[in-house]
C-alpha cells in the first residue's frame, strides 16, 4: 500500500513536470518584457494594453491610471521579477501624484516597492497610508507585511491583529498563522492556515489568493516533515494558481527530502527555463551539487550571483541575501560574509538573516 501511494504521487509530480510551461509564467531574462503565457496572465496583459492605449489618450485621468498601476501590480505578482515590479512602482507614483489623500495609491505603492525589497520606502509608504486612512484594513495588511519581511515580529503581530479587529477574512487568518509559525506555535499555525484557506472558499476569493494559502500550509507540512500532507498542498496550489512558480519549488523541495534528486532537479531545471531568479539557480546548483555534478552547480551559482552583484553596486541591497548564499557556495567566503553582514544591518533583522551569517561564519572557521 505504502509503495503505491508514493508511486501515485511520483505520477503526479511527473505529471507536474510536463506541464511546468503550462503551470509557469514563460518568463524571459530581466529586461525581457515578451508575453507570459498562461490563460490568466494573458487576460491580464491584454487588459494592461488595452488600458494604456486609453492612457496615451487620457494620460491623467485617475480612474484609468489606478487600473493600469493595480493591472501591473498583479503581473509583478505571478512573475516575481523586479523589473515588472518597477513599472508597478511607476504607475502608482503616478497614482500617488494625482491622487495624493488616497490611501489605496500609497498602498499599492508600498507593494511594488515590497517586491523589489526597498523595505524601508515600503514601510514610510505604508505609514502614510493608515495616516490618510487608520481605518484603512489595506494599510493594516502592508504595515505587517513589511514589518513581518524586516524580521519585526511583535510590530507585525500588532498590526495583523488590528486586521483582525476589522474582520476575520483569509488575509487577516494567513498573516497571523505566519506569526505562529515564525515564533514556533505549529498548532496553532495550522489552524489558522487551515481557517484561512476555509474563509477564503466560503468567501470565493481568487484562486490565486487560495494557492497563496495552499502553499503556505504546504511550507509549515516541509517544516514539520510531513512530506506526503506537503506534497498535496502544493499540487492543489499548482492547480488552482498555474501561472505561479511557488508550488513547483516546493515540489522540489519535498522531492529533496525524499531523497528523489532526479526528480528534483526535473522539476528545478524547468523552473529555470521559466523563471530564472537567484533563488531558483541556487536551489538548482545545491541539487547538482548532491548529484556529485560539481562544474554545473558551480554554473547555476555564478548565474545567481552576477546579477546580485551588478545590483549591489548600483545601490540596491535588496537581494543581498541571496548573494551571500551564492558566494557562499562558490566558495567565496569574504564576500558571503560582507554581503550577509550587509543583509543583517542594513536591510532586515529577520531569523533568516541571522541563519544565513552564522552559516557563513561555520564555513569562515572550518576553512
């Protein structure tokens, strides 16, 4: 019985595979704004043309530019690349411009510049939104997020729990079984998770908020070990979300633990052809590296770094993180140092950064 279920889900992840370039955005390399596939995103980008055809005509009407800035928003979401989030972060200063006492344009704004890691701007953005409206619950949500992705828990905690003030709904369930997972409280995350995804079902949210949850529980499952649970949150996630990537790296991941390197790295390899960020060579490299296929996982590391340094030396610290876990693995230990002591006091304070330099430091003292 036991070696039919996990020949069920092998099918399963097989399946997945062949379908990564229906489940996954076709992203192209940065700078590349060709057309990401997938039915949702496609009615999203026809839309998106649609409405600046209408800007080149009306360039100031609010009503449109709103549209054209919550269109991009929501593109940068399912791509993940910092460039679309860029255009996101132009129209809402547009936005923001026209509309300067309107607390959904600062919000946004602070969103756009929350995907491309500018915490700190992402933090006075979210500010300003609850100083035009404290009774805003969009401004409650961005406050924690950004306080959350800083590695400040109570401040996110406090502002989750105005959320909730406000009404229980699938976001306000999400962020705060977030919380208990960052603090330890599995049981009560579970909960929570399992009560967001039921909100948002009772509730007929997008599927894309529903997958978000999905993969969320699928995380805290990978954390606990329950391998199989974890597998199945991310194939439900995978089905209701195809244009996201999340679901397929935990795939990964849970095939990782299962020992299923092969498998792994089928799954990783087309996530790279789709959506080739510096987590995603990374994870990629770290299998090939388990395959004893050393020049190529040294490869997908350099791939990961060399747009991080570039970005360093223009000023954005943003993904300074993933930096120092590339130079890490290629070995170069100063640098994983300096970019993740970087990380540590000039981006964020969360758990994860001091993961990542007491990592560093391991490797500093056995080399």
């Amino acid at each position: 019985m036991l070696r039919l279920r996990h020949e069920t889900t092998r099918r399963i992840t097989c399946a997945l595979i062949a379908a990564i370039p229906l489940i996954l955005q076709a992203h192209a390399h940065d700078g590349d704004h060709g057309p990401i596939h997938g039915s949702a995103t496609e009615e999203s980008q026809a839309r998106l043309i649609y409405l600046e055809r209408l800007a080149s005509e009306r360039p100031d009407d609010v009503g449109i530019v709103s549209r054209i800035a919550q269109a991009r928003l929501g593109l940068a979401r399912r791509a993940g690349t910092h460039d679309v989030y860029q255009s996101a972060e132009i129209a809402f200063r547009k936005w923001c411009d026209l509309s300067p006492d309107r607390a959904a344009s600062h919000v946004g704004l602070g969103y756009a510049q929350l995907g491309q890691h500018e915490f700190q701007d992402a933090l006075e953005s979210a500010r300003q939104a609850a100083r035009i409206s404290p009774q805003d619950s969009s401004a409650w949500a961005l406050l924690g997020d950004v306080h959350f992705a800083l590695g400040h828990v109570v401040e996110a905690e406090f502002a989750y729990r105005r959320l909730d003030q406000m009404g229980i709904t699938m976001q306000s369930l999400a962020r705060m079984a977030l919380v208990h997972q960052e603090l330890g409280r599995h049981a009560e995350a579970r909960v929570a998770f399992e009560e967001a995804i039921q909100a948002a079902e009772l509730l007929e949210e997008s599927p894309v908020d529903i997958a978000w949850c999905h993969t969320l529980l699928g995380d805290l499952d990978l954390e606990e070990g329950r391998l199989d649970a974890a597998h199945g949150q991310f194939v439900r996630a995978g089905k209701l979300d195809p244009g996201g990537h999340q679901a397929v790296m935990g795939l990964a991941r849970v095939e990782i633990e299962r020992g299923n390197l092969a498998l792994a790295h089928q799954l990783l390899k087309g996530l790279a052809e789709h959506h080739p960020g510096p987590r995603t060579w990374i994870a990629l490299g770290d299998v090939l590296d388990r395959m004893n296929a050393s020049d190529e996982a040294q490869a997908c590391f350099e791939k990961a770094a060399v747009p991080i340094r570039a970005e360093v030396a223009a000023g954005e610290l943003g993904h300074l993180r993933d930096l120092a876990e590339a130079e890490l693995r290629l070995g170069h230990l100063d640098a994983a140092w300096a970019a993740a002591r970087r990380d540590l006091t000039e981006v964020r304070q969360d758990s994860g950064a001091y993961e990542v330099l007491e990592r560093v430091q391991r490797a500093r003292e056995a080399g």
